[in-house]
C-alpha cells in the first residue's frame, strides 16, 4: 500500500511494541471501542485475530511511518464475508495526526488497495459510542449496513454500526 508522504510498512509480531507504544497515545480510545483490543497490553492481538474461516495470509497489519515514528496503523482483512468484500478491522491515527487529513488519505490508499486486488467493497464496524469515527466515515463515503451485537470477553454487549463503501478500480 501507499501513502504519499509517509512510508507504510507491512508490520509483524515482533513489532507488537510499537503497537502499543501508538494505542498508549490514546488512553480515551480503548474506552470507546469497548473491547481493549487497543489497549497496550493487547497490541499483539492486532496480528492474529481473524474471523471464522480466514488464515494469516488474508491479513495485513502496516505501520504509517513520518520520519522513522509510527503514527498510525492499519488492520485489512480480504474477502471477507464474500470473496469481494474486504475489512477494515482498524484504521487507528495518533491523535497529534487527527483532523489534518491523514485518515481521509489512509482510507483513499486502503480503498485503492483492496479495489487493485479485486475487492468490491470494503467494510467496517464502529461502536454505537465512537460517534466522531461513525461522523469520519460516512465523510469518506461509507453508508450504514446495518447494526450488530458483538459480545465482549467479559460478557458484555456491544452494539456496532456496520457501514460499506463501494470501491472502483482507477
């Protein structure tokens, strides 16, 4: 994937704690994404959580770089449910980076990607609480799917917004 301006590196396991390191930035985002898989302690989980039916070579991890720095990931999975769908588990941008345009381009190059590999659509889910990324994204052109119930390892239940986006090869 690219992203003018930045290097975007594909990310492995062993970078789990530069992971970390990005989700600490933002202590307030664990809270509302309600499940703690961005919580430090929890980066590692980024690289092998993975739907029902879905291997390890379905999924990309990359790290946006500005000058040698993490400031921000992505989590892509492909074909997913359908063989033309893809998903978008995480776009997380350090908060120094937020609304200055930098999600906008990443979701551009995510979409770009996935449409150059055969995609159709990309989608996502959102906590009915993250309303600033619910608001992010219907800006990106997303559209609601509908909702879901996604039950929490505590045994809580959290509502998400399913949204899609078409995507177009150029």
């Amino acid at each position: 994937m690219k992203l003018s301006g930045f290097d975007v590196r594909s990310l492995a396991p062993s970078d789990h704690a530069i992971i970390a390191d990005l989700f600490a930035s933002d202590p307030n985002h664990s809270a509302l994404v309600q499940s703690g898989v961005l919580a430090p302690d929890k980066a590692h989980a980024i690289f092998t959580d993975l739907p029902l039916g879905k291997a390890l070579h379905d999924k990309f991890v990359w790290g946006v770089f500005d000058d040698g720095a993490v400031v921000a990931v992505i989590d892509l999975i492909r074909d997913y449910p359908t063989p033309d769908t893809w998903v978008l588990g995480l776009l997380f941008v350090t908060p120094q980076l937020r609304n200055e345009g930098l999600g906008a381009r990443m979701i551009d190059a995510v979409c770009r990607h996935a449409a150059e590999e055969g995609g159709a659509k990309l989608r996502l889910a959102v906590t009915h609480k993250n309303t600033d990324a619910q608001r992010f994204y219907v800006r990106a052109g997303f559209s609601n799917a509908g909702t879901r119930d996604r039950r929490e390892a505590d045994g809580r239940v959290t509502k998400l917004h399913v949204m899609d986006k078409a995507l177009t090869r150029a």
